[in-house]
C-alpha cells in the first residue's frame, strides 16, 4: 500500500515528549508499512518562529534516530500556492474580509439574543457581523483584513459529495472508522473560519491542507487535539478538488496534572532528557512506546 505520513512542528519553542511520541508514531508507522515519512516545517507565524528552533527540531529528531527526505517543505516558502487557492477561493465568490476584533466577536457572540457563546475548533463562533449578502469577487482580494470562508456557501458548493474521512485512531470521544461531517455540524460548531490572517498571508487550516496535498501525504497521523479541525480540512480538500488523506489522531502526552504538553512545558523538552543522559530508547518508553516495533505499539 502507498504510505506517505508526515510530522509538521512549528519552530516556535523546543520539542516536547508530545512531539517525540507523534514523531515516533508516524516514522513507525511507515517504517512497518515501507512507506515515508516526510518533515515538514510549519513556520506561517513569522512573529513566533525562530531558526534557532528550526535547528533543533532536525537536531533533536536526527537524535531519536528519525530520517527523512530532503527538500524538508517549510511554510515560509508556500505563499505563491496559498494565494493561488486563496484567489480562487475569493474569485467563487467563498471569501469575505472580515474587521472584527477578538473583542468585538466576543461581543456579538455573547449578545443575550444569540444564547451562550459556542466555541469551535477555531474560537467562538463567528456570529457573521461582516459576512456580505453578496459577495464581492473582484481581485484581487483585500490584503488589509482577515478574510473569513463563508460555510453555508462552501457547503452549497460540494453539496453533491457528502463529506467524511477515515480515522484509524481515535477523536477526543472515540471516534473511529468512517467518520461522515453534516453540513449542519459545520455551520453551529465551526461557523466562518478565518483562511487568511493578516498578519500570515494564510491561515494554519489552509496551509496545511495544500501543504499535505502538496506532499501527496496519504496518512496525517497527528495529536487528538486536532480531530475536530479535520472536518474544516475535508471541506476545503473539497472545494479545491484535493485528495482526502486517511487520518490517524493520537492520544496526547500529558504532564502529572493530565494537562495537554506545551511548547512552554519546558521541563518535558526533548533537550532537557538529553541533556540528563537519557537514550532515545528512554524517550519511547517514556511516551508509552514499546522499544521495538510491533503492530500493538501502532495505537
Ligand atoms: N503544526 C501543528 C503542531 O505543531 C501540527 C499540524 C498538523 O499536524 O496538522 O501542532
């Protein structure tokens, strides 16, 4: 079977044990099935990425014993492929700019006539104070404000394919197997979700959906935390005519309290197991992985 997997750190602060579990789990995963595993460097925050961050990331996963092909794909250099889907996007008529500030979102949403606030995998929902009765198509598109992908129309564009994806892990709710998206779902729990920030030139959702393209990646194995920002990249994977890839979502590596690790959580960063003398053998067990490969260490 063709397997190409991928690991995408931001170099925004060091490798946690988090990281090397994902690493490990997709570099396994193709290793046992002679596949690839493909790196790629996720690096559309300018204002947070670091290149001393970069060197480490290589540095540290060359140290677990991981390999990968070169060119690595780095974000930074994609902006021509994320303005061309974003033309395109804009030009049918499914992107509007949006002004609104965190402040004013928060504002709109909590309004006593809209009901308790609902958060998605993006935020609050946008409650649609900027969304145009008639969307302005003409480029090129505004470059001084967010642009945000008005879902009731992208959902009238695909409406003739049902949305839905293959999980071979699990979402934070068990989730697994043939995981079908309703319509209705997008519109109340993900609502308008900004595909342009004006600070980036892109959006993580849009980027990493033609970046995976890109790398023809036929299996995401990532963290649980992003299982329900999959629905947003089957829809786009949608409305731009790219292959849905089969998704493999991971439990997370906790810290004692049962807190998600962070790219801050210092204290479990791969540098600092090293710097104590543990092996890369040490980091597996640490994250729960058998030393050796077996299909039951690929959960
Ligand atoms: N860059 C993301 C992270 O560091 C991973 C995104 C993905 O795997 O889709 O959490």
């Amino acid at each position: 079977m063709n397997f190409i997997t991928r690991f995408a750190p931001s170099p925004t602060g060091p490798l946690h044990l988090g990281h090397a579990y994902s690493a490990f789990l997709a570099h396994d995963m193709a290793t046992a099935r002679g596949g690839q595993f493909l790196l790629r460097i996720e690096d559309i925050d300018q204002s947070r990425s670091r290149p001393e961050w970069e060197t480490a990331i290589y540095d540290d996963l060359h140290w677990l014993g991981l390999n990968w092909p070169s060119p690595v794909l780095r974000q930074s250099e994609r902006g021509e492929a994320y303005t061309d889907a974003l033309n395109q996007l804009w030009a049918w008529g499914l992107l509007y700019p949006c002004t609104c500030s965190r402040r004013d979102i928060e504002t709109a949403a909590s309004a006593p006539q809209e009901g308790a606030p609902i958060h998605g995998p993006d935020g609050l929902i946008y409650p649609g104070t900027c969304r145009p009765q008639t969307p302005d198509t003409t480029l090129p598109y505004p470059k001084n404000s967010a642009l945000r992908l008005d879902i009731s129309r992208a959902l009238a564009a695909v409406a003739q394919n049902p949305l839905h994806f293959t999980e071979t892990g699990a979402g934070s709710d068990g989730e697994h197997g043939a995981i079908h998206i309703p319509g209705t779902d997008l519109l109340t729990t993900v609502g308008d979700v900004v595909l342009l920030r004006r600070d980036m030139g892109t959006s993580y959702h849009l980027s990493v959906v033609l970046d995976d393209a890109a790398q023809r990646i036929t299996h995401v194995v990532r963290g649980q935390d992003l299982f329900e920002a999959t629905q947003i990249h089957v829809l786009l994977q949608h409305l731009l005519d790219l292959p849905t890839p089969v998704y493999h979502h991971h439990r997370l590596i906790r810290d004692a309290a049962g807190k998600r690790l962070a790219k801050r959580d210092d204290a479990r960063a791969i540098s600092k197991f090293r710097a104590e003398g543990a092996t890369p053998a040490d980091i597996r067990a640490m994250v729960g992985l058998r030393a050796t490969l077996a299909p039951s260490s690929l959960q």
